[in-house]
C-alpha cells in the first residue's frame, strides 16, 4: 500500500518500500528528507531555535557524553533501587543460557524481558515509577534534551533498565557489533550507565556526525536502497569500515564513559557494539524512542522556563 511510504516501515522486503523502479527514482532519499523536515518541525514547535550547548552538541554530532549527570547523593539511591529491582527479578528467572540467531525475539516474562543477539544476552526490567526512578525520569536536563533529541513528548513509561551480558563471537556472532544504522529517519536511545563502562566490555562506538547526510552518505543510501530493493532485505543498513571511512573520513569511536554517565545518541547515524571480553556486563536505565518519522508536532509546548 502506498500509505506505508508515510510511517516508520523500514523493511523492503515491502513491496512499495522496496520497490525497485521507486527507489531508482529516489524514493529512498525522498522519505530521508521528508523526515528531516518532520524533524525539524517538531524541534521548532518544542524550543523555537531556544537550543542548550548540549543540544546543538546533539544536532552536530549525533550523540552526547555527560559525565557526572546526576547529583552523586540521587545517583547512589538510584542505583540502589536499580540493583534491588535486577536481583529481585534475577532471583525468580536467571540469565538465559539458551542463544538465538541474529536479531533474538523477545522472551518475556512478569518482570520484563530477555532478547538475545547472537550470543549477547539484553535483560530489560521494568522500573517502577515511584520518587527513587524520579530522580531521573524528573530530571529538566534530562527530559529537555531527549525532548530535543526525539522532537516528541517524554514518556517516562519507556525507560527500562538494561543488563548486558556480552557473548563470544564464536559460533552465534552477535550482528550489533557490525557497523549499522537502526533507521531511514532519525530516533534516539539513550544509556544512563550504572557501572563503567571500559573497552573490554564492549561500549557504544559512534561516528562522530555520521547523522548527517553528506554527498557520499546519499549516493551510498541510493545505491544500498537499490541493491536492498533488489534483494528483499531489511531498513537497518550495516556497512563496512572502509564505507564508513569513504563517507566521513573516520569509523565508529568507543564511547568509554565512567558510571553516572548519560549516553544520547542518534541512532540513525553510524554505530555498533564494541567487541568484549565474553562475560563482561554493563548495567543502564535505557530508553529508546522512535516516534513517527512524518508524525505532526502533536507535542505540547513546553512552559515558559522551558521545563
Ligand atoms: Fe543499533
């Protein structure tokens, strides 16, 4: 249906979204761009150009670092309560021994859910919401800049909290650690890191900027839509180092931060997961939000003080 050239539908393996003729003629560029100005729609009606350093740090590089976000009082609570939640659920359903191929389905279960990537395990919790998760769901900083960030509400029912256990890349490799972007439109996730995160267990590496679309980025999209077209395959494009290289001049860098980090990234730009010392864990609030890549600002304005 031609409608669905309209909504967040990536795959095309879809007969509009991956049709041929249509992405010779650059369709797949078309809903690039038309997102864009989606985007900046609703970033206008949310802020009116009223933009912090940190979110023209966003708009410019596709992700941000902060150290030390919260209060190391609010931090310490927050933890606490994190790590009681993740024992408390651990102890009614271990950590799966079982692996999947690929991009796992979710198992759920009364406290949240497993998924597994190869043979990487993602444990998600739910939290409750009560004044201890507060502390960040509440934070202006925080809510201001994921606001930025996604050009919609904040919904504080999206935050999870995000146990990585890193498998080996023996027999199921873990396909998150090949160089890929989740989406044609931008979308945000976020890390707040509740232990360090150090090279040997696999952090986030970003492409500085990779968000953006220069020359090379949009004669690449063109022709990977075609191939795809022609090939039936999914919207989250994986590419090669040297791609990346040609593109923007660089690869993806290791975001190595301390616990008490937040970690905002545009997940339409150039990312993957670290490779890892197997059996090495980190431990996050998480949250991913992807609204609707032509949705109208249906966003209520913020307040006068901008909170
Ligand atoms: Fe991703």
């Amino acid at each position: 249906m031609v409608w669905q050239v309209f909504t967040a539908r990536k795959s095309f393996s879809d007969p509009v979204i991956g049709s041929r003729w249509a992405n010779r003629c650059g369709l797949h560029l078309a809903r690039i761009r038309l997102s864009d100005v989606f985007l900046a729609a609703r970033r206008w009606w949310l802020f009116r150009g009223k933009l912090t350093e940190e979110m023209q740090q966003f708009r410019r590089d596709g992700f941000v670092a902060l150290e030390g976000f919260l209060e190391p009082q609010d931090y310490k609570i927050l933890k606490a309560k994190a790590e009681a939640v993740m024992q408390a659920a651990d102890a009614t359903g271990p950590a799966p021994s079982y692996r999947d191929a690929g991009f796992g389905k979710p198992h759920i279960y009364n406290w949240g859910f497993d998924r597994c990537d190869g043979s990487t395990v993602n444990r998600f919790y739910t939290l409750p919401s009560d004044d201890v998760l507060s502390r960040l769901a509440d934070n202006p900083r925080f809510r201001r800049l994921l606001e930025y960030a996604s050009g919609c509400r904040f919904e504080p029912r999206r935050l999870l909290l995000y146990r990585l256990i890193q498998g080996s890349d023996g027999g199921r490799p873990d396909n998150q650690r090949d160089i890929h972007r989740d989406t044609f439109h931008s979308c945000v996730k976020f890390w707040f890191a509740l232990s360090d995160v150090s090279e040997e267990c696999g952090p986030l590496h970003y492409l500085k900027g990779s968000q953006r679309f220069n020359e090379q980025r949009w004669r690449w999209e063109k022709a990977r839509s075609i191939w795809a077209s022609e090939n039936n395959k999914g919207g989250a494009f994986r590419c090669s180092a040297a791609e990346a290289n040609a593109q923007y001049g660089d690869v993806p860098q290791p975001l190595v931060v301390k616990e008490n980090t937040l970690v905002l990234a545009d997940v339409r730009g150039w990312h993957h997961r670290g490779y890892a010392k197997p059996g090495t864990e980190r431990l996050a609030v998480y949250g991913s939000f992807r609204p609707s890549p032509f949705g109208l600002p249906k966003v209520r304005p913020l307040d006068s003080n901008g909170q």
